[in-house]
C-alpha cells in the first residue's frame, strides 16, 4: 500500500485510475543509495530512469579538463534519465546521490510496455520533459549571456519563486554545488553573496537568504544593472 500511495503522489502519475498504479507497483524497483553514490555515468546504457522518492541527486557533466558542471539537482517526485526511455540510447550524463536518497527505478522494456497500455502516463512524461527543457534553456541561456552576478540573482529568483515563502529561501545544497550550478566557484560565491548583502539586495544568515529587494535582483538577472 505504501508503494502505491508514493506512486499517486508523484506528478508523472497523476490522474491514474487506481489498477495502473497496481500495475506500476509491479514494475517498480524500490532502491536506497547512501551519499555520494553514483547511480550511473555518462555514456552508459539507458536501462530506464529513476523517481526521487526522499533524499537529493545530482546531474552533472564533467568536461575534458575535469571541471564539473552541474545541471539539475532533483528532489522528491521529480524523474531523471527519462530520455532514455523515449530513445534507447545512452545516458548524457552522470548522476550522483548529494544526501541519503530512495529511488524507484522502472526498467525501459517494463514502462515502454506498460505506457503502450496507458497513453495518459505518456503525456504526463511528456509534460515533465518540457518542463525540463524549460529549465534547461534558461539555464544556457544564464550561463552564456549573464555574469556571475545576474546567474547568482535569476537563481535565487527561481529558488523564491518555487518556494513561494514570503522571499524567504533555505539553501537546501552547499554553496559548493549552488556555484556548480550557475557555473562559478565557491569563493566567488561566497564574495557575490556579501556584496549583494552589503548592498542590500539580500540579507544573509547562514543557510537562510531573505530577498530584501526583488526588483533590484531582476534588473541584476535581465542585465539592466550592475554589482
């Protein structure tokens, strides 16, 4: 019962009748990864794809000269190496464990037989890969055209919108992986967090961040101002 209720709950799911989500509990393997596991690497074989049920994964891709870029960072009910499923190929990239983490896996063979029976599974993946190449666009976009500064502001800007608590923002990965997303090292953002917090734009306290002034963040995302 309680592998059916996690089903129900996750959004690629939604709206189901009842005997799917018994027949995906039938094609789910329920996994544990302790921290710091890598759950697998670019260029392996895509066997399926994987649901966040508790804990936190990474995405990441390491260039020729070592350095790590991260892409995602995934918490509960969100999938990741879906693409595989839709395409046979390999994995584009590497996926590692950032906390104690439970995992369902469904195998590509298993799922594409069972999506064959329920198009709406389907379209809902559909819906959540968009969404992800939302993400994903805005991301490249950030990375090639801001500087570090307007990175550091639209992500604290997606963080507050996401969360949606009164521009109040609990960092829930080190400031190490934050600066792997946006593309800088620590140091730097460690440097950018204060100055934004001597100039007001935030207010700093440990892992806490209150966005003190939302415009002034936007014009530093969009450009139109400077640190």
């Amino acid at each position: 019962m309680n592998l059916i209720k996690n089903l129900s709950l996750i959004p690629l799911f939604e709206g189901l009748p009842k005997d799917q989500y018994e027949t995906l509990s039938t094609i789910v393997t329920d996994q544990v990864f302790d921290r710091g596991r890598l759950i697998f690497s670019e260029g392996e074989e895509g066997s399926g794809f994987y649901i966040v049920i508790s804990g936190k994964v990474k995405i990441f891709k390491i260039s020729f000269e070592g350095k790590e870029q991260i892409l995602h960072i995934l918490g509960p009910k969100e999938p990741f190496g879906e693409v595989s499923v839709f395409t046979g190929k390999k994995f584009p990239a590497y996926a590692e464990t950032i906390e104690k983490s439970r995992l369902f896996f469904f195998s590509r063979e298993a799922f594409t037989n069972t999506v064959r029976k329920n198009p709406l599974i389907a379209m809902n993946m559909l819906a959540v890969l968009s969404y992800r190449l939302r993400k994903f666009t805005l991301m490249i976009d950030s990375l090639s055209l801001k500087e570090v500064p307007g990175r550091l502001a639209a992500y604290l800007l997606y963080l507050n919108e996401q969360k949606k608590e009164d521009n109040h923002i609990e960092l829930e990965i080190t400031k190490g992986q934050i600066a792997g997303i946006i593309g800088t090292i620590p140091e730097t953002l460690s440097f950018i967090l204060t100055k934004m917090d001597k100039q007001g734009f935030i207010h700093s306290d440990g892992r806490i961040i209150t966005l003190t002034d939302i415009q002034g963040l936007t014009e530093l995302a969009d450009g139109e101002r400077r640190l």
